[in-house]
C-alpha cells in the first residue's frame, strides 16, 4: 500500500517518519518531500521499475485542484511523507500518520503512469512545486 500525507511543516513529517520506522515500516521505503526537494526515481512494484516521485504524486492525488492546493501548501513550507507500507491489520498506517499531524492523506488505487527510465525528467509533472 502506498500512502501519501501532508503535514503541516517538516518536523511533523519527521516525526511521522520516526514512528512509521518505531512500527516496523523500512527507512527505504519513506520519503520526506518540500518545495526545495528535486525529482527523483521511486520503485514501482507494479510496473517493476522506476517512476518520477512527481508522476507518481500526480497519479495518486489525481484531482487537478487538489494538485494545485498542495502546490500552494508545499510553498508555504508544508511537507509531503510518502511511505510504502504493507498491508498489516496490526499496523495502522493511516492512523498513524492522522495522529502524527498528517492534514490530508492519499492512497494509491491503481498502476502508476510516469516515467519509466533510469533517469528523472528535467521537467516536472504539473504537481511539481515551484520556488
């Protein structure tokens, strides 16, 4: 399962991080993203390959509002946690993040379409935050 949270500034999210690793999920699969973060590739276990983090937060997200609100959150210094995490009734993933000050959060439903390369776009997807 793949989530994404928002949070309102990057001690939120790094404190959300320190939890998700304190129940078990791997430090490799949790990425801290802000408005000052480059692209770069994440593994696609559907596809079995690389894809651009913005492709994917814009296959996610997927409402086009919704993408220029979070561009407008990241400039004012929120941050984005995405985490892959496994599908274990034990461990509440969302409520997790809900707990540690996640804002608005989204979940993965399907394949992702993106880049599929071993190197990351000099263009960002739309979802890409400007400095």
């Amino acid at each position: 399962m793949q989530l994404l949270a928002l949070f309102p500034q990057r001690a939120a999210a790094h404190r959300a991080r320190i939890r998700l690793i304190e129940s078990g999920i791997a430090p490799d699969g949790i990425f801290t993203v802000d408005k000052r973060t480059e692209d770069f590739l994440i593994d696609d276990e559907d596809s079995h390959s690389h894809v651009s983090f913005w492709a994917h937060v814009t296959a996610v997200v997927r409402s086009e509002k919704a993408l220029r609100a979070l561009e407008r959150q990241l400039r004012r210094g929120a941050c984005l946690l995405s985490v892959h995490a496994p599908q274990d009734p034990l461990r509440d993933v969302p409520a997790l993040l809900k707990n540690a000050g996640a804002q608005m959060q989204w979940k993965q439903r399907a394949g992702i379409p993106g880049e599929r390369d071993e190197h990351c776009s000099l263009e960002r997807s739309k979802a890409r935050p400007r400095t």
